[in-house]
C-alpha cells in the first residue's frame, strides 16, 4: 500500500525532473541572458533562466529540487514561457508544483501546439468545423466555419459570445434550450471531472455573474432540456433558418478537446 508520505516523495521527485529535463532541451544560444554571452555553453542554466524569470537562482533552482511551494502564477507562468513549454506542460507544472491546474489564458491555448493530423482533419472539412477546449475557447477552425460564426475573426471564446452577445441570441433559434443549456451541462460535467481546476470555476462564476438568463438556468435543475443535434440558425444577414445537424466528437485522452462540425440539413428549413 502506497502511503501519502511516498506519494507526496513521488510528486517531489517528478516535478524536480521534469523542469530540468525541460531547461537541458532549451537552445543556449536562445536564452542566455548578455553577460552570459561571451562563453558558450552546452545547456541553458539555472542563472539564466533566473534572470528570464526576474527572480533569485535559489528561488528557481527550487523547482528543479522538487520543493513544491506557494508559487504564484505570474512565476509559474515567467516560468512556462522562459521553458517554452506548451499548454499541457504548463498544466503539470502546475499540478506537480502547487497541486491545482492554472486558470486558462485569455486567448486560449496556442493552435500551433495541436496534432497535424488534427489540423488536416480540420481544414480539410467541406463544412463548418471548429475544436472546443474544455474551457469552451475554439482553438481551431476552418474557413466555412466563420459564416457561421464571424465573431471568431477576433475572439475564440465560444462561451462569451454565446452567453453574452445579443447577435447569438438573433442567430441562434431556441437560444436558451438547444444552445445554452448544452453547453452549460457541458461545463458542469467538465467542472465535475476537474474539481481542481480553478479555470473552470472562474469561467463558471464569470459569465453566471454577467447574464442572469445563464444564471437562471444554471440553478433551475429540475427543467429538462432535451439534447437535439439538429439546430436551426441564421446565416450573417440573413432572416431565414438554416437547419444544422451538430455533430460532436471527443477524445477525453486529449486534454478534453471537442471536433464539433455543423452540417446543413439539405432541402429542410
């Protein structure tokens, strides 16, 4: 039987292995910070890292040593960006380091770090694709996809435009039950298989807080909302309903990422 204290050792050891492994993959001519240019250096180290960060090397080298301590996120964040760490590094960093998931960025995670393969399946689609993230952010989508959704030229999150923008309540025919209650169970779920991560909660709270139509279906669990993949929706400048089937794939193993694809119902409306 594994004990707590083995399991704390455990965590210790693995964040310290993980942020040097992370530092030893850097490029040293990439990071080293100026009076560290005069000699050249087969790793990155610890100083130059420190002086990226803006803080000592003992506070620093603590990470590699596996103390996990009261980080703050501005740290940890100097931190992932000084490692060029991707999302789901920077998420264990978290986890191994103060033992919650960081809050999401606010412009959602960076496209360039998704699967090719995934990116292909995407832009090759013929209809509107797009890929939700658990914090109901678009990390990626094709060209067809922004006659249906113009917003996302400049904002990914799905959740904010839909919550909050009076456009999604002209576009979107039967806006509270067949496309808000959705995504509000999505997150509910969502919240319930990661009660430690903070993100998920802020998100929550903040749009709860902004419409008191999301707040009142929030609370109102006994009210059913029947799932309906097929959905009717109003093209830009146009007041006639074009039916969709909304197709949904998950990969859970995947960070939770949603392929959701838009399919227009041929010869209905």
């Amino acid at each position: 039987m594994t004990s707590r204290r083995q399991v704390s050792a455990d965590l210790n050891s693995d964040l310290g292995a993980y942020v040097k492994a992370w530092r030893h993959r850097l490029a040293p001519d990439d990071h080293q910070a100026p009076r560290h240019r005069r000699r050249r250096r087969s790793n990155v180290t610890q100083e130059e890292i420190a002086d990226v960060v803006g803080v000592s090397v003992v506070w620093y080298s603590n990470l590699e040593r596996g103390v996990r301590a009261n980080y703050s996120d501005a740290f940890l964040d100097a931190v992932t960006e000084a490692l060029r760490l991707n999302r789901y590094e920077r998420e264990l960093m978290y986890l191994l380091a103060i033992g919650r998931m960081p809050a999401p960025a606010l412009t959602g995670p960076d496209p360039g770090a998704l699967d090719p393969a995934l990116r292909h399946f995407v832009e090759g689609q013929r209809w509107a694709t797009y890929v939700l993230d658990r914090y109901a952010h678009v990390v990626l989508h094709n060209e067809v996809c922004e006659s249906y959704y113009p917003w996302l030229r400049t904002d990914p999150s799905y959740s904010r435009w839909l919550f909050t923008d009076a456009d999604a309540r002209r576009r979107l025919v039967n806006w509270e039950s067949d496309w808000v209650a959705p995504l509000l169970t999505e997150l509910r779920i969502t919240r319930a298989r990661h009660p430690q991560d903070t993100g998920i909660a802020a998100l929550v709270d903040a749009w709860l807080e902004t419409s008191p139509e999301v707040r009142g279906l929030w609370d109102d669990h006994a009210q059913p909302y029947p799932l309906r993949s097929r959905r009717g929706m109003r093209l830009s400048g146009d007041q006639q309903t074009t039916l969709v089937d909304v197709v949904t794939l998950t990969d859970p193993s995947v960070n939770d990422l949603q392929i959701v694809s838009l399919l227009p119902v041929a010869g209905e409306a």
